[in-house]
DNA sequence: GGAAGGCTTC
C-alpha cells in the first residue's frame, strides 16, 4: 500500500496499463527504461517490486544489464531483500562474475557467510572466472566465519588467478587473518605488499594486534605508522585507543585524542565510544564523563563503555542513571549492557538493586543470563554477606558453573570468615583442575587466620607439589608517556636505589601517623620482622613511591596492578595520599579505587 | 559498464 503509494505519487512508472512491449527493438526499450526510477532512488521493497515487476514486464529483466542492476539494488541498498535477491538471481539464466559477486556481497552484509561461500563455490563450478572485486568479498566472509581453513584456501586461490599484488586484496587478508587471531600471517601479508600499502592496510594489521589481546605491539606499529607519516584516519586510532584503555597509558591516549582532534574534521560515534573507554579505564573517569555529556548521539555501545566504566570505578548510582537513560531513549539493552549494571551493583554493594535488575534482563529483556552474569550475581550476593544464597545459586544455575563462579564465592567467604564454605569452593576449584596459586593462598590465609598454623602450611606446600607457579604480582605506572612496571622486591629499575630510599621515607612518616601493618593476612609462621619486610616490598608500594619521587605535587598517580588490592595496601595507600597530599588512583585486578585526602572512593567495601 | 578494504563494550 505505502510502496503503491510513493509509486504513484512520483510518477516516474510507466503507466501500468499500457501495453507491455512486444519484442521490439532494444532501443524502445531502454526508452522506456530510461522512464523509470533511479534503482537507489527506491525506498522500500515494496516499491522494488512494483519496478521489478515493470521490468519483467517490459522484459528488461531478461537484458543481462539490468537484470545485474535490480540485482545489485536488491542486495546493497538498505531495504534490501536477499531472500528477494535470491529470486532475481536463479531467474538469470547465464549469471557472470559482476552477479556472483554481487550475491557474495550481499551475503555478507546479511552476515550469512555460509551462503557467501557456497555462491563463491558454484561460480567455481560454473567456471565463472573470480576476477579482482571477488576476493575481498570472499575474504569478508571468511574472517566472519573466522575460518582459517577456507581463508587459507581462498589466499592460495587468490594466487592463482593471479591477484596476489591487489592491494585491495592483501588488506583483506590482513584482515581475514586478523579475524581468526593468526596476527603471524596479517604481519606476513602486511610486508609483502611494501610501498603498495594504504592506510586500510595499517588498520587491519593494527586491529588484528588488539584483537589479539597484542597491546603494546599495537601502540608499537602505531607510532612506526604516524612516523612514516600516515595521518588522519580514525579507524586505526581507536585500536590504538583500546590498547590504551587496557594498559592504562592515559598519557598516549590523551595525545591519540589530541590528534584526532587536529585531523579527523568530525570524531564519528565508534571514535568517541573508544575515547570514552580509554579514559575510564585509564582512572580519568570525569573526562570520560565530559565526553559522553557531549555527544549529540549515543547508541548502545557508547552506553554500554559509560555504564562499565561507572561500575568499575564503583559508581553504582551513576551506572544506573546511564542505564535508565538508555532505556529512555527506547535502546534495547544487550547482555553486555547486563554485565556492566550487575557488575555496578556489586561493586557498590547493591544487592537489592542487583537482583531487580538480573530478573528485569531476563523477565523483560527476554536475555537469557550467560556464566558471566551467574558470576556477577554470585560476587554480588557472596560479597553482601548472602553466602548461602550464593551457593544455593550456583548450585541451581542452569549451567555448569567455571572456576570464576567458585573463586568469587572463595574470596567472598574470605572477606566474611566462612571456613567451611571456603573449602567447599576451594574442592570444586580443584575438581576443575584449577591452577591458580591464589586460591591456594586464600584458604591459606584464612587458615593462618584461624591459627591453624599446620592446615596453612599444608597449602603452602601443596603449591609446591602440584608444581603451580605463581604468576608474579605487578604494578605499572605510568610516567611522562612512559610505563614503568615493578614486581615484588624489584631491584631492576635503574632508580631502584632512591625508589627504596622512599620506601623507607614513606614508612617512617606513616609510623607517625600511627600506622602499623596488619601481617594476620601472612600465612607463613615468620617472625614479625620478615613479616613487614614482605608487606613492604609490595609491587604498588614500589610503584607508588616512583611516582611520589618523578612527578610533580598536585599531579595525581595513577597505577595499574594485576592482583587484587590487599585490605593493608589499601590503608597504606589511603594514609599516603594524606600525607603527601596526592590524589591516587589504582586500578586493581577488579576495579578502581580514588585515594584523596585519605578516604578512597570505594568506601572500603570492595 | 558497474563494485572493494579497516574500528569500539564484558
């Protein structure tokens, strides 16, 4: 009805009651071709057809000319149908190369790989020769699928007709194999095509490192690109930007933004969601914040970073607010979208708010909850106190719990001093074969606690004998743009010396202010002294007191540390930032916690 | 005769 509408409304269809042409002379037709709408002027498939059936009418749809036109139009444009295209294609009787790539295409934006593949077969087996525009085509549909077998396949193929040096070509397997995490092979490609390279070719090779989880090799090509004077494209500053975000470098990531400012006329929405991340990830919540406050519009991942960066820096209220905004706005919420407002909730201790939410995800939302949301609600509750609960949830869970769900009601029976549940966490962690030293120590520590001084030492030495190596401990900060990473007891920083000089300037300062470490969480039956030593040794002491000697007052610290922060870290950095009157902000293994003035953002529930 | 490549959240 609508599509007839506009049909009569524009007026530019022949009459549908004059008779149809009787296999007169090509020219008569394309007269009266020339008649009807502009293909991409179309606006609905209800519309298409009613050309589509002008066409058949005049019999244009048998000109092979047309006919590959009304197929491109029904593939490509925005209404399109391929179930409709489908038709239009078994209708040519001798389909060439430009209609098989147009099916392949129009597969792929319908993300129907599968299809792609079998159309790039049949044209094989039609001996309808590939020609250049094909391949990357092809390529799409393999890096969707991730099918390294078929994209290795369709590179040899590539080869043999001859298309190994089309830059268009080699970026798609950049791309393709970046897809299916081979960065060794995107690195091979990116080389072989030299000075062919294009600025796609960057940003292939540069989104299959972060893809690759290759962060700092990212940030490494990045700066190689922009000094071989590459400039101006978004697409490759927003991998750079992810790896920023998760190494913590606000200093680069501040100046990828600046850049973007001077070259990119208009920052589109992916760059300004990815600028958005960075920053809340790299502690500069606010900025983040300023960003998001300002973009005309927001889809859902630009929602999705704000509310999992609010609930990272524990700012439950804040992270609900975005959420119902984005209800507002009429977005339907995803399932990561569920993660980030579960994992606000139980950053904040809200457990009410929590379980409302989880049952409006499923009730509501029609999502049905993955393992990661049973390992929200079961942090959620298990750090409320609701041990029970949370085990009675995991053992009603729909789906066989992993080594995340146990070790989440582990440490939650850490912090509320339940033995007995710890152990059965700890069992089913190891039923999983879990190799994690942490856990180990945990139960340890609460044994140690307990003064069960020969069940800690049990678990010591049961580390030693399944042969688990602990992963070491490791804090980064960043200073003027550079990242300087300490372990536990470092002495491989060239300015060890005065870092440990400091050490012993910040101890003694907090002695005055009455501070005296709390060595219960040791579980080695040491004397009192080795027992310091140890806590003082920590990797975000020694980052921190680095920071303290190489920046400058009223510039605030920020470190990144792998493990989770221990209760007498955080009383130590909280009496730090008073004393030397800096803000600090640590991002631990889960989230991040503001030091200012003594108090920390996390008001000691974490 | 006509078409093409790259990016973001857990």
């Amino acid at each position: 009805m609508v599509g007839g509408l506009a049909v009569h409304q524009t007026s530019y269809l022949i009459n549908p009651s004059s008779s149809p042409i009787q296999g007169s002379e090509q020219r008569t037709r394309e007269q009266h071709a020339s008649c009807l709408p502009s293909l991409n002027q179309i606006k609905s498939i209800e519309e298409f057809k009613q050309v589509h059936a002008q066409f058949i009418k005049l019999g244009l749809d048998q000109v092979p000319r047309h006919a590959s036109e009304l197929l491109s139009a029904c593939t490509l444009l925005h209404w399109g149908s391929m179930d409709y295209a489908r038709l239009i294609f078994d209708d040519i009787k001798d389909p060439g190369t430009y209609d098989f790539n147009t099916m392949i295409r129009g597969c792929v934006k319908d993300c129907n790989s599968v299809a792609a593949l079998h159309y790039y077969k049949e044209m094989l087996e039609r001996d309808t020769m590939p020609n250049n525009f094909t391949f990357p085509f092809v390529l799409k549909a393999c890096a969707q699928l991730s099918g390294m077998e078929e994209g290795t396949q369709v590179h040899s193929q590539a080869i043999k007709f001859g298309f190994e040096s089309d830059i268009y070509i080699q970026n798609s397997l950049i791309n393709m194999y970046g897809k299916c995490g081979e960065v060794k092979s995107s690195c091979k490609v990116f080389d072989l095509a030299g000075t062919n390279k294009t600025i796609a070719s960057w940003s292939a090779l540069l989104a299959a490192h972060t893809r690759k989880g290759l962060w700092r090799e990212c940030l490494k090509l990045f700066t190689v690109r922009n000094n071989e004077g590459w400039r101006g494209d978004d697409t490759s500053m927003v991998s750079a930007l992810t790896s920023c975000s998760h190494l913590g470098a606000l200093d680069l990531g501040r100046t990828i933004h600046c850049s973007l400012l001077r070259n990119i006329s208009e920052v589109d929405m992916t760059a300004q969601t990815a600028l958005i991340d960075m920053y809340a990830n790299c502690g500069s919540l606010e900025k983040g914040l300023e960003i998001f406050d300002r973009m005309p519009q927001k889809n859902l991942w630009t929602y999705s970073v704000m509310i999992s960066g609010l609930a990272m820096h524990g700012d439950a209220k804040g992270a609900l607010q975005i959420y119902s905004r984005m209800l507002k706005q009429g977005l339907e919420p995803d399932e990561v979208v569920y993660v980030g407002v579960l994992n606000a909730c139980s950053h904040a201790g809200r457990l009410k708010e929590g379980i409302q939410c989880f049952d409006r995800m499923r009730f509501e939302h029609q999502i049905r909850p993955t393992l990661q949301h049973y390992n929200c609600m079961v942090d959620l509750m298990g750090r409320a106190g609701k041990l029970e609960e949370a085990h009675e949830l995991i053992e009603g869970m729909p789906i066989e719990p992993d080594e995340v769900t146990w070790r989440c009601l582990l440490s939650a029976c850490k912090v509320h001093g339940n033995l007995e549940l710890a152990e059965i966490a700890y069992r089913n962690l190891l039923e999983l074969d879990s190799q994690n030293t942490g856990d180990c120590i945990i139960l340890s520590n609460m044994y140690a606690q307990a003064k069960r001084w020969e069940d800690a030492a049990k678990f010591r030495t049961d580390i030693v004998n399944r042969g688990l190596l602990q992963a070491p401990g490791f804090s980064r900060v960043e200073v003027k743009g550079k990242m300087h990473t300490f372990v536990s007891h470092d002495w491989s920083h060239p300015q060890s010396y005065q870092v440990y000089e400091m050490l012993y300037q910040m101890e003694w300062q907090l002695k005055f202010e009455g501070y005296s470490p709390d060595v219960s969480q040791i579980s080695v039956d040491v004397n009192e002294k080795e027992k310091r030593r140890t806590l003082s040794g920590q990797s975000q002491k020694l980052a921190l007191a680095f920071a303290l000697l190489n920046t400058s007052r009223g510039c605030k610290i920020r470190i990144v540390t792998n493990i989770r922060m221990s209760r007498e870290c955080h009383e130590y950095t909280a009496l730090i930032s008073k004393i030397f009157a800096r803000e600090t902000i640590i991002k631990d293994r889960h989230r991040f916690h503001h030091f200012k003035q003594g108090q920390c953002s996390c008001g000691g529930y974490w």
